[in-house]
C-alpha cells in the first residue's frame, strides 16, 4: 500500500495528468459491457469519463473509489487476475485507511445536484439519475420556452 498515491474527493474530478475536468465516473460494469472476472469488485472500480483529447493522449482514466473519492487504479502489464484483484484491495485499503466510508443514497443526491449546480451534467440527466436511484420511471419534464401559450387566469 502506497502512502503517496495522488486522491481527489468528488464529486467534481479532473484528469490526473493534465488537470481537465471529467464529466464524472463511469461504473466498471458499464465501461465493461458484460460480465468479467472482476465483478466482485466492481463497486470499488470506475473510470474518469475524461475529455476526447485526454482519451486521445492515452491519460489514465482506471480508479479506485471508495465513497466519492478516488486514487488511480493501474495494472501491471500482463498481470494475472489475482494481481489485478490484490491492486483494488491495495487501493481502497489506502483510501480507507484515510477515513473514507462508503457513500450513502444522501451523498449521491448531494452529487447529481452539485454536478448539474456546476454545469458538468445537464438537468434532464440529473433527474433521470435521480429518479433511478429512487427506483422510479424518470418523467420528461415539459420546455416551458417552447409552449406557445399558456392561459393565465384573471383572479380578480
């Protein structure tokens, strides 16, 4: 376990190599497509959904997290899965060990609502995510610049 590995506290992100902001994590088992051998870890492993120019330069996207906070997670070449496994049980044990607990439903609202406070993530996708992890069918949410008109009723 390194004592100097680099970490950053989310939920805003940046590229570890030239500081550009990532959009924001994408889940292992999204970046995967399908099943693998390190499903058993998935929670603890994401990537840094970074801008095309980073992918373009090959900057590391693969971390380790744990709650919000992440520390980049890499793999030696041609390493076996049980080194694979051991690297995501050495990184999240260094971010644990610097007090970082798991994130609770409250700290990924807190997150969806900074991101689109930010301008990182638009609203409709908030509240698509918002409404997945309350386990509801999202709602499309009419564009009130594009009603013609809407009747306002005279009260007195």
């Amino acid at each position: 376990m390194s004592a100097n590995r680099p970490v950053q506290f989310g939920p805003t992100y940046y590229c570890w190599v030239c500081g550009a902001p990532a959009a924001g994590i994408i889940d292992f088992s999204t970046a995967m497509g399908g099943p693998t051998v390190l499903d058993k870890y998935a929670s603890y492993i994401g990537y840094l959904d970074l801008p095309v120019e980073c992918r373009r330069n090959r900057h590391p996207a693969r971390v380790a997290r744990l709650g919000a906070a992440i520390t980049p997670l890499h793999f030696p070449e041609r390493c076996s899965v049980e080194e694979k496994a051991q690297a995501i049980r050495d990184a999240v044990e260094y971010l644990a060990s610097l007090g970082i607990h798991e994130e609770t439903l409250a700290h990924r609202i807190a997150r969806i609502v900074h991101l689109v406070r930010v301008g990182a993530i638009e609203p409709d996708r908030a509240v698509n995510e918002l409404c997945n992890l309350a386990g509801i069918q999202p709602v499309s949410v009419p564009v009130f610049s594009e009603v013609d008109h809407v009747p306002v009723p005279v009260l007195w």
